[in-house]
C-alpha cells in the first residue's frame, strides 16, 4: 500500500493519471477479449496448422520432419545444459514446461502419432539438459562437431536421396522453411563477418579496402534489393551448366547481407580490446594467428554479444521477406492461407498467430544471450 501511495498516488495529477491509465488498459483489454473469444475465427488457425508449419511437405512423409525436430530439439537441449548447467533443471522450470507440454498434448490438433511424436521431443528436451548438464566436461569439445555433421543428416533426411524419396525444395514451406534458412544463414555469415572484421583491420592495403568496400556497399543497399540480385544476378556469374536453387540463392542473399553488419558489430568488439594486451601477447612470443585466435576474438566476442544476438534476431525476422522472391516461408504461407475462400478477410488471427511464433523465437534467442552474458561476466 505504502508503494502504491509512493508511486501512484502521490499527487493529484498523478492520482488521476494512474485513474486514467487503468481505465484505459482495461478498456483495451476488455476489447481485446471480447474479439478473441467472441468475434475472433480461430478455426483458420486449427484447419491449417500443418500449413503453417511445414507447408505442402507431403503428408505421408512427415516421419522425416518429426525426426529432423528431434535431432535440432536434442541437441539444442544438449548445448543449453552445457552452458546453462542445472539452471534449466531447477523444480518451477520443469513443472512449467510439463504444463505447457501438457497443454500442447490437450489443445494442439492432430492424430495419436503426431501427440506421441510430441511427447516423444518433450522427454529429449529434459534428457538432453540433464545430459548436457551432467556430462559438460565430456561432451563440449564435441558439441560443435555434432551440429556441424547434423546439418546434412538433417538436410538428407528434408531433401531425400540416398534411398529416401526425393521431396523438391518447392515443398519446404512455413515454419519449417523459415528455421532452415535462418540457421543455415546465422552459421554461415557468423564465420564470414568474423574474416571481414579482421580483414578491416588488417595492416594489408590490398584486404582492408576490400573489406571496407565490400562492407560499405552491402550496408548501403536494402536487403531486398539484394535478395532479387541474387536471384537474377547471381545466376549469370556461374557457368551455364550449373544452376543453383531458389533456397540456395536466398539463403547467399541473406548471408551476404547479414555478414556485412555482422563485421561492424565484430569490428566494435575488437576496437575496444587494449593495445597492451596485444604487445603482451607479441612480447610472450605468440605469432599473429595466436594473438588473435587466443587473446583478441575470445575477448571481442564476449563484449560484442547482445550486437551479434540482435543482429540473428534480425536475420531470423528477415526472413519474412524471402517470400517476395518466391520462396513460401511463414509470412508468403500466411498469404496463401488468407486466400482461401473460406477464410477470407481472417487477417487478425492468422498474422497474430505468426506474429507470437516469430516473437517465441526471438524471446528464446535473447534470453539465452542475456544467460551468455550472465554467465561470461562471472
């Protein structure tokens, strides 16, 4: 009470300020449920759930989309318990995530296997945080490896071949789409804006303008003026015969563009490391490769983290505008969905309903930086 009167109440004006706020929020707030239990059609939402997730995947092969989510699912798990430790295994964590699970198993639509699919990711996600936890010293100096030989597994199991039915990148939509590109962008323009901040500050003339050039003229244009130039232009630069996909013609757009912002936020990380430590480093005999592998980047890195988290927010959020080359991510399946006929009109539900999936995400990302920076700062 003594808050309230401190804070709120310790005026007139501010008296009816406050007055005038909650009365505001609760008419919005009563208007907002009113539409959402009464007028609002989440019908759109249950009928094309499938849709918003894999797009046209076909539907008899969609053992291959449940094992690619428990191979990212497992080791996600694995890699949080590795760097969060016992963090994620704490009693309200685990009752929470049960409620949710439980809730998922009661509310989201589909057939016994598809529940079953899904209890079967819920009970990976505890074991490998458990693992991840239990076992860190053992299993970090393989983490990076194990992710790196998962992405052809899993682009084998998407893509077939090698005994599994062929399935057209045409018909990798949605969600399902959307997490692909994004992952497969984030690792590639990391490493590539890692080289084009150290090639900034080169002492080499010949690297360093190039670098400055190429950062200054990817800055200077908007991404989706690069996206459509990698989808026409890109192709006259490689021979005839050769001939690249649409996905992967996106996805060198959206690298080229992410790794360009991705050096500067670099770059403002290794400005700030002192002079001294580098002479320390020459004085102890380390050669430049060393100085930088052992003592500049690990340093640079860890300062510049919540600039290279937001930057992979961003790029995850970019890729909204894939759909307007062609590719049917979430956003361009939502627009497709709306065209149905008997959903006409049904915008509200369906961009609220991407509109927390993006926002899910990208909430993960910044709690697990803000957990990096906790945890590198001790």
């Amino acid at each position: 009470m003594t808050w309230l009167r401190k804070n709120l109440f310790s005026t007139w004006y501010n008296s009816l300020l406050t007055v005038f706020c909650l009365v505001l929020l609760s008419w919005m707030v009563w208007g907002l449920l009113n539409w959402a239990i009464i007028q609002a059609q989440w019908t759109v939402i249950g009928t094309n759930l499938h849709l918003f997730l894999v797009g046209r995947f076909p539907q008899a092969l969609y053992w291959r989309v449940w094992i690619v989510l428990a191979i990212a699912s497992t080791f996600s798990a694995i890699t949080g318990g590795v760097f969060f430790g016992k963090q994620l295994l704490q009693k309200p964590l685990i009752a929470g995530y049960t409620l949710i699970v439980g809730l998922l198993l009661v509310i989201v639509p589909g057939d016994v296997t598809s529940r079953l699919w899904l209890l079967l990711i819920a009970i990976l996600l505890v074991a490998g945080c458990w693992l991840g936890s239990r076992f860190n010293q053992v299993i970090t100096p393989w983490l990076s490896l194990a992710w790196l030989l998962s992405f052809p597994l899993i682009l084998w199991l998407l893509g077939g071949g090698f005994g599994l039915q062929p399935v057209s990148t045409n018909l990798w939509n949605g969600l399902l789409l959307t997490l692909l590109m994004a992952a497969v962008s984030i690792v590639l323009s990391f490493p590539i804006g890692v080289l084009l901040a150290l090639g900034r500050t080169s002492h080499l003339p010949l690297v360093r303008w190039f670098c400055i050039f190429y950062i200054e003229i990817v800055r200077g244009l908007p991404l989706i003026g690069i996206l459509f130039l990698a989808q026409v232009m890109l192709p006259l630069f490689l021979p005839t015969d050769l001939r690249l996909d649409r996905l992967l013609r996106g996805v060198a757009g959206l690298v080229l563009f992410s790794a360009a912002y991705m050096a500067e936020n670099v770059r403002g990380g290794l400005q700030a490391i002192p002079r001294g430590q580098v002479e320390a480093a020459n004085a102890l005999g380390l050669n430049t490769p060393l100085v930088v592998m052992l003592i500049i980047l690990p340093q640079a890195l860890r300062a510049v983290i919540p600039a290279i988290v937001g930057q992979f927010i961003g790029l995850f959020k970019d890729t909204s505008l894939l759909s307007l080359v062609g590719l049917v991510e979430l956003t361009g399946i939502a627009r497709s969905i709306l065209a149905q006929p008997q959903f006409l009109g049904r915008y509200a539900e369906v961009y609220l309903f991407i509109g927390l999936i993006y926002w899910i995400f990208c909430y993960l990302m910044s709690l697990a930086s803000r957990r990096l920076e906790r945890q590198f700062s001790q």
